[in-house]
C-alpha cells in the first residue's frame, strides 16, 4: 500500500455507515501509486465521507476479463456487499476503465437485480463536484490533448466530464480530431497491451493515436485510465516518442485550491 494510505485512517472493516466506497485497481498499486494517493488525497481535502473497504475493493474483475461467469459473479458480489455492509450511497470506480465497467454495467446482469448505489467512474464523481462548486481547480499555463478511453466513452458514455475538467486544468485544451465516440482506440483495449503475440498490431494502432495527438499540437496527452496510461507508456519507450503522459486525478490533486 502506499505509504500514504495506512489501512488505520480509511480501511472499512467494520458496520459504521460511510457515504462512499472507493474502489482500487491492481494495475494502480503496481504501476501507479501516485494516482491511488491522489484519489485518496482529493476525497480526504474535499471532506468526502469515504473508505476503502477490506470486503471488496478490486476494480478489476478478471473473471469477465478471462471469461468465467462464476468468477465474475462472485468479485462483483464482493463488492456489492462491502457497499451493502457500510451504507454506502456512491461505489467510485477507480482509473480503470474494465473495472469501471464491470460494476457499473455488468454487475447488474450477473446478479440479477438492480444495484442499491450509485456508481461512478472517478473522473465523473470529480466533474459533478466541480459543476456544483466543491473542487475548484488553478489551470496551468500548457497546451494539452485528452484521450477518450473507450470503455469510459464509448461503453460507459463519460465523454463531456473530463472534457469539463479538462477546460480548467489548462489554459489551451486542443480536442484531437476525431475525439469522443469515434475516438481511436491506445491500442491496448482488452488486455492487449500484456498480450506478447498481439504486441506489433498494438504498436500499429498506436501510430494511429500518435499522429492524432501530433496534429493537435500539443506537448502532452491526458488520460483517465489506468490500461491507457500504461500502453502509452510502454509504446511511447518503443518509439522514443516525447510527449508528456499525464494522468487526469494527478493532475486535478495537484491543481486543487483549498
């Protein structure tokens, strides 16, 4: 865990109410720890009654990811129930767009019932608090693109959310043509990324993204998902590509005004 997250300061384990249950992702305490700190670190500044919990916290559901329904069934029930268990009226899905989707879209059909939440994607929870005045955010002088995941845009519909963030983060947001629902794809949907035998189509569709965010102009792309960042990472070292690769909860922690 991240030395700034201790289990004793926001680790539900026990029956007290708590608003909202923060999810997390496997890949974020892999390979970006700072996004699961600037999450925590936002919710704490914004006087957010919320938890993890020790009941069910993984966004990513790899049952749905390989497969079996059973597995599926059963991470999503974990979840629901470590909600269920401390009252929470909000699950927050982490920068995962599969995790997203998976309680957000898929959960309901598995259990076969409604869910007794709202759930929302990271980024869609910080635009609704920005739209009613809670988070208010210091752009930076800096030209930059965003990057629509696609199952946060076109599976789960997020587009003018981050777009909205966005416009106050930076003093010259430059849209990438096409953007939202025709958005081209990282490359790395699915898993494809860690996929070995699929790594030279991968790199072909990101050459494809690569000229996108060229043509914007702008010195770096900005993205809301955790699978995305990780394939832009690892196929901007093949191509020895310059752009600055940032992460949309980092940058809105790092922007905040008290």
């Amino acid at each position: 865990m991240h030395p700034e997250i201790t289990p004793s300061s926001n680790f539900h384990q026990t029956r007290d109410t708590t608003e909202v249950l923060l999810l997390d992702s496997s890949l974020d305490y892999e390979a970006y720890q700072p996004t699961l700190a600037a999450m925590a670190k936002i919710l704490d500044r914004l006087g957010i009654d919320w938890s993890f919990s020790s009941k069910g916290y993984e966004a990513s559901n790899l049952g749905l990811f390989s497969g079996e329904e059973s597995i599926a069934r059963t991470m999503v029930e974990r979840i629901t129930e470590a909600a269920e268990d401390m009252g929470a009226k909000t699950v927050l899905a982490p920068e995962c767009g599969h995790g997203y989707g998976s309680i957000r879209w898929e959960a309901p059909n598995l259990l076969g019932r409604e869910l007794p939440f709202e759930v929302l994607h990271i980024v869609e929870f910080l635009a609704r608090m920005h739209k009613e005045g809670r988070l208010k955010l210091k752009p930076e002088s800096r030209a930059l693109t965003y990057h629509d995941p696609c199952k946060l845009g076109r599976r789960g519909g997020v587009f003018e959310e981050p777009r909205e963030m966005m416009r106050d983060l930076v003093t010259d947001y430059r849209e990438m043509k096409p953007g939202g629902v025709t958005n081209w794809c990282c490359g790395g949907g699915g898993g494809v990324v860690v996929i070995e035998s699929a790594r030279k189509l991968q790199l072909e569709s990101f050459k494809i993204k690569m000229d996108q965010v060229e043509k914007t102009g702008a010195e770096g792309v900005v993205m809301s998902c955790a699978f995305c960042h990780m394939t832009f990472d690892k196929s901007s070292e093949h191509f020895k590509w310059d752009k600055k690769i940032e992460d949309m909860v980092q940058m809105i922690e790092r922007q905040m005004i008290d």
